[in-house]
C-alpha cells in the first residue's frame, strides 16, 4: 500500500515509516496539515495515518477537506495520545482509531481494518 | 484559555499534557522494539544500527518529563530552594535559545540591557520551554520572537509565533507540559506567566520581580 503518515513528533514519523516500509509498504512522511492537502490532491495514497496534533492545526482538517470535496476520500487511520471513545465525533469520521502508545499488531489490525 | 488566575484548571490541564506527552516516547519505543523484532528473526532480541540511539533518544523524552514533573512538583510543595544570582536576561534568553534550538528559532527584538537576581539554570531551561511552547501552540514554523522590556518594575519578556488569521483554537490543549514546568517556576520566583492568541498570533508573557 502507498501510506501517507502525517505526524508532527519526528521520532515517531521516521519510526513508523521504518515500520511500515520493513512490512513492505510504501510510505511517505509529512508534519502539518497543509503538506497532508498539498499531496493528496496530487497523489492517490491508500491509506492516510493521521496524527490528531500536527504542527499547523488539527489533522481533523485534513479528514474535513476529504467530506468536503477538496481532496479524494482516502481510508483515515487517526492517531492521537488523547483519549478518544467510540462516540466520539473524530472516531466516527475516521476509518480506525488509534491511541498511542500502539504496537506492530495494532496498527497492522487498523491498517487491515481499512483496506477490508 | 482557562483565567490565569484558576490554579486548579492550569493543574487539570498540566496533568492532561503530561499523560498527553508521555505517551510519545512510548509509541517511539514501541516502534524500536517492534524494528529489533523484525531484526532479530528468532534469534534473542537485538539492537543493531541505529536502533539503540533511537531507544536512547526516546527514552530522554521520558527522562525530561520526569524531571519536570518532579521539578514542579517539589516546587508546589517548596522543596527546592532557588539559587538566586544576579545575571542578565539577554544571556538567559541566549542559553534558552540555545537548549530549544532543535526545535525552534529565537528571534530577540533590540532592547535596553535588563538584569535581575533570579535562578540562572532553572531560568534558562524555563525559557527554553516556553520556546518551545510557543512554537508549538502557534503555527510550529519554528520561528519565534522575544521581545523584553521593563513595566512596573518588572522585567517581561513576550514570547510570540504564527500567522495572521490562523484558525483558533484551544492555547492549553497545545503548549506541552514543559509550559507548565515553566510557568511554575517563574510563579515561584515571584513572577506571572500568561498567554493569549489574537489575529492568529500566540503570546507567552512573562515577568520577572526585578
């Protein structure tokens, strides 16, 4: 799959682009909402993993702008440290939560979650 | 943004940043015992390359909100007894700078030269924390400008970052535990912390008994 990881914290961007490539992904990293935009109106991902705080605002703006047109839906995985319940308006929108801390298998499951 | 002045809201909001960050270095270690995993096959679990400085660095990230934790905490409680040196804000300013650099860029406007007696170390590590508050709670351009001045006999020092007509949003869900490590601090020298954001702009301010 061709992933775009948004995530602002660096370690945990080159962490999970290490992660996901080494299970045989195609992964490309960006930090803020705008680059997230900017990218997927040029490029068909399958798959978005979201962080909810980036360096320029809530990720929700990127999950907004795709029910609002603005750039192709694609699968969302968002994934934040707050606490998130399942009524919760973010998890309803997004395809598959994810709290961190998270391991291998968790996120494999919400990737698998997605592209079902 | 909680009144300045409701301790118990800036508390409940410390403690939601400090589970907030502790968080991230924990999915950091996840993800390098998870890459060692990967490495080692069936063999004992191994670090190799760079996957030990990686752990090392995340760990850090813990080891830096423990202390601050700790460090407001006694603080709270008055166990620490600040040592209380004449120095000049410039140079606190200068050393804060200097320990956020990874993380931002500190723009110091011209100003008259201010002294004061205040907790040289403690002070300098504050303020790079409140650099990286405000580049974090702005617009994370990693540009951030200080301006110093003199009100009241106060020293103040503002803190600012962004871009006009940003979107609002919550200041406190943003700045990081390390602002309420910081804030605590200035509290206990005697001074006050504050921070608004207005046409998009995010400012810390400041002040410092002189």
């Amino acid at each position: 799959m061709h992933i775009l990881v948004a995530e602002d914290e660096a370690m945990v961007s080159h962490l999970l682009n290490r992660v996901l490539s080494a299970a045989g992904h195609t992964v490309t990293n960006v930090g803020s909402c705008r680059e997230a935009l900017e990218l997927l109106k040029a490029t068909g991902y399958d798959l978005v993993l979201l962080d909810l705080h980036l360096r320029d605002g809530n990720g929700m703006r990127v999950i907004e702008a795709m029910a609002e047109g603005v750039v192709a839906h694609r699968p969302v995985v968002l994934m934040t440290g707050d606490f998130v319940d399942a009524d919760d308006p973010r998890a309803i929108r997004a395809n598959a939560i994810l709290q961190k801390p998270f391991d291998l298998t968790q996120l494999e499951q919400a990737i698998e979650r997605c592209s079902a | 943004m909680p009144d300045t002045t409701d301790e118990d809201q800036f508390r409940r909001e410390a403690v939601g940043a400090f589970a907030h960050e502790l968080r991230t270095p924990l999915t950091s270690i996840h993800m390098v015992l998870e890459l060692a995993r990967m490495q080692s096959g069936d063999d004992e679990l191994c670090l190799k390359g760079d996957l030990p400085d990686l752990l090392k660095a995340s760990v850090a990230g813990l080891e830096q909100l423990a202390r601050e934790i700790q460090d407001l905490s006694r603080l709270e409680r008055g166990l620490i007894t600040l040592q209380a040196i004449p120095c000049s804000l410039g140079e606190l300013l200068s050393e804060g700078a200097a320990a956020a650099a990874n993380d931002a860029t500190l723009t110091v406007a011209p100003h008259e030269p201010i002294s004061g007696t205040w907790d040289h170390r403690r002070l300098a590590e504050a303020f790079a924390s409140l650099i990286r508050a405000t580049n974090r709670a702005g617009d994370g351009s990693g540009e951030v400008t200080a301006r110093l001045g003199i009100r009241d006999r106060m020293a103040i020092v503002s803190f600012e970052n962004g871009t006009p007509g940003r979107e609002p949003r919550p200041i406190t869900s943003d700045l990081g535990f390390g602002f309420f490590a910081a804030r605590a601090l200035v509290i206990a020298q005697g001074g006050t912390v504050t921070c608004e954001r207005s046409e998009g702009f995010l400012q810390i301010t400041l002040s410092l008994p002189l």
